[in-house]
C-alpha cells in the first residue's frame, strides 16, 4: 500500500527524521491558509499523487507551458492562485501514464534553500533477505538513469538483522554523500531513525529524493515516498486509515475486498490463475505468442466458488479485454470449483469474448464435465501452450 507524501512525512517525522514544515489542504482556501501559517516568504506547492515525476509534470486541462505539479511560490496570494489551478485538474507525469491522476489535494510546505541534494532510500533486498540502503550524491534525479549513467556514484549496503543499524552503517552512509563534521553526525541520525521506522512500520520501500543540505548546514528530507506491506497492515491501523482509494484502480480495490491478488496491466487479455509463479507463467507465454496480458490475477490455492466470481466479474469489467484465459492446476484448489465459479459469473455477467479455460490437476474430470454441461461457449485447452495459442487466435493475434 502507498501513502501520499505529506503522509510519509508525518510517520517520518514521529521518528525523529528532519522534514520542513508544511500540512495538507484540500480546496484554496486552506491552502492559503496553510500558508499563512508557515514562516515563508517562499513556499511550495506540491500536488499529492501515487505517482512520481510531478514537477515535470502537466495538466491536461491547462494546455502546454503551463506550470507543473510542484510549485514555488512567493506569496499567499501565489499559493491561493496555484491551488486554483491544480486541484481538480488531471496531472500527466511519466509514471501516471497518459491518463493522468486527478489531483485532488495538495501539500503546501515551507521553501528551503539548497545547497546540496541526495539520494537516500530503503528498501528489501530479496537476494540477501535483508534490509539495503541505497544511497547516492545524485539526488532530485532518476536513480535509474544515475544507475545506467553513472553506477559508481550509488552506494548499496544491507544490514544484518541480527545486530540491527550500527555505529558503522551510520559513517558509511555518510561517507557515500561525501559528508564530514556535524553533518556527518546528522546523516548517521538520519539513517538510523530512516532505519527504526521502516522496521517498526512494515514498509516495503522508503525513497528520499531529494535528501537536501541546506543553506544552514541541515539536512532534511524534501520528498518521501513510502510503501508498505500489504500483509502487515492488521497490525497498524495507523497506517492503514492512510489510504486513498481515488488513488487505486477500482478493479484492484475490489479485487481487494474479496482477497484477491490483482494488477491492471495495459493489454486485453484478462488472466485467472491460481498461483503466483503460474500467473507470472501464463502472462509470459502471452507474450510470447504476441499478445499483451491485461491483468495479474492469483485467486489463490484455496479459492471458492465465490471468490472465483467475483475475479471472473473484476476481469470483464476491463473494458480492454478481448479475450480471457482460465488457467488452473489444481493441488489445493480443485477443477470444479473453478468451474462451478466460472459458470456462475458468465451467467450473471454475460459473456461477450472468448474464453479459454485450461484445467488440470484435483477432480479435473468434473471440472471439465460441468463446463461442457454448461453449453457455455468456452474453448477448452489441453496444456499451457495449447491454451496460449488459442487465445491470442481468438482475439485476433
């Protein structure tokens, strides 16, 4: 789960991490309101979205050379202006895709002035199983152009769960920014609380970008972008009332609701799989023959009648997918629950494009038999491949 960047700061900040002062507004008037409220005289104006790449961003509705999604301003006057203009308009960034995100809130937060800027995140290592570090002097840029462009200018490092953040870990740091004196002191306190809080929090990922040095010598944390995990949410209400559903795809929220593992994707074939290996499996041989995935959808080794409805129903609510393929190997999950499950929801939702249903494994031979008794008009598929073909045929690929 992802949070907004004024929400970030606020976990962060209840660590002890430096961050300027600033609060969320929701219509103009609070905006200029928060302004009003800060030391100023220069403040910014930055639209709250899950997405990256704001500043060069642009609003559909505000034609070209319009100014982006994150802002300086110089006066009440000029924040009050700026909120007018970006909340409840569609900010395009290179990670929204064309569609965009409608903004509708904004974070107003004091200027600082910049002497320096970093790089600084945290994230899980699933090579080593442990927490890493990630750091570098390139900061406000795309660590991924800095990490083709320029490799030897990142740091990574993991820290060993079993002795936690060490006096070590703080001067590596550190020195990866090139800091001596008491700002060396504070990148070491900034790491370690960096560190306290993505353990306390179960987050999945903590991006600094950029992590500044003032003009007075301080360092602090201009963006935030945090992710959690997930499963740990049961455990931090906190966090979870965090969420912002306008922020998700309502195929996903749904998907959510019925306990479902579900991605949009752009292509247009919808996917129903049991297993996420599988999943991943079935989407790469889609490819493989020419088509595009639509979506990610794992519905799990245990999944009932119900739970498998409810999945047939969020795919064909994607007005992209042409086509649908079934593809279960059923260990836990058995054959005639999927078919019991598919043949439930075509026959609420109707069934407007080919379907392949590919099934193997536990009572494979009723799952077949009451398909076939249906009178559905499904494409039945004899292995992976098999059923891979045919649906790229059927859409048209």
């Amino acid at each position: 789960m992802h949070i907004h960047e004024y929400q970030a700061k606020s976990v962060l900040k209840s660590f002890g991490v430096p961050v300027p002062n600033g609060a969320p507004a929701m219509d103009v008037d609070e905006a200029g309101e928060v302004a009003a409220g800060l030391e100023g005289p220069v403040f910014v104006v930055k639209s709250q979205i899950h997405a990256g790449g704001r500043g060069k961003g642009r609003f559909k509705e505000l034609g070209e050379g319009a100014k982006g999604g994150v802002r300086i301003a110089s006066s009440v006057d000029e924040v009050r202006a700026d909120a007018a203009e970006m909340l409840g308009n569609t900010l395009v960034t290179v990670q929204t895709g064309p569609s965009g995100k409608k903004v509708g809130r904004l974070y107003v937060e004091e200027g600082s002035e910049i002497a320096k800027e970093f790089y600084l995140s945290l994230l899980v290592d699933r090579v080593t199983s442990r927490v890493s570090f990630v750091v570098s002097t390139e900061g406000g840029m795309d660590i991924e152009a800095v990490a083709a462009e320029t490799p030897d200018r990142i740091v990574s490092f993991s820290i060993d769960p079993a002795t936690g953040f060490m006096p070590h870990h703080g001067r590596r740091v550190a020195k990866a920014l090139d800091l001596d004196g008491e700002t060396a002191k504070q990148a070491h306190a900034l790491a370690a609380n960096l560190y306290a809080a993505f353990l306390a929090k179960d987050m999945e990922m903590l991006e600094i970008n950029p992590l500044v040095l003032t003009g007075a010598g301080d360092l602090k944390c201009l963006d935030a972008k945090v992710g959690f995990d997930s499963n740990a949410l049961a455990r931090h209400q906190d966090i979870a009332e965090m969420r912002d559903e306008s922020e998700e795809d309502e195929k996903e929220i749904e998907a959510s609701r019925h306990d479902l593992s579900y991605i949009a994707l752009d292509g247009d074939i919808g996917c129903m799989v049991n297993g996420a290996g599988l999943a991943m499996a079935t989407m790469d041989i889609i490819k493989h023959y020419g088509a595009e995935p639509a979506n990610f959808l794992d519905v799990g080794g245990g999944a009932t009648a119900e739970k498998v409805a409810a999945a047939f129903k969020i795919i064909t609510a994607d007005p992209n997918v042409k086509g649908i393929l079934v593809n279960i190997f059923g260990g836990i999950m058995r054959c005639d629950v999927i078919a019991e499950g598919v043949i439930a929801a075509v026959k609420e939702v109707g069934l407007d494009v080919p379907l392949v249903v590919r099934l193997e494994g536990t009572n494979v031979a009723e799952g077949k038999r009451i398909i076939d008794a249906s009178g559905l008009n499904v494409i039945s598929a004899d292995d992976l491949d098999d059923a891979a073909q045919k649906i790229v045929k059927a859409v048209g690929g």
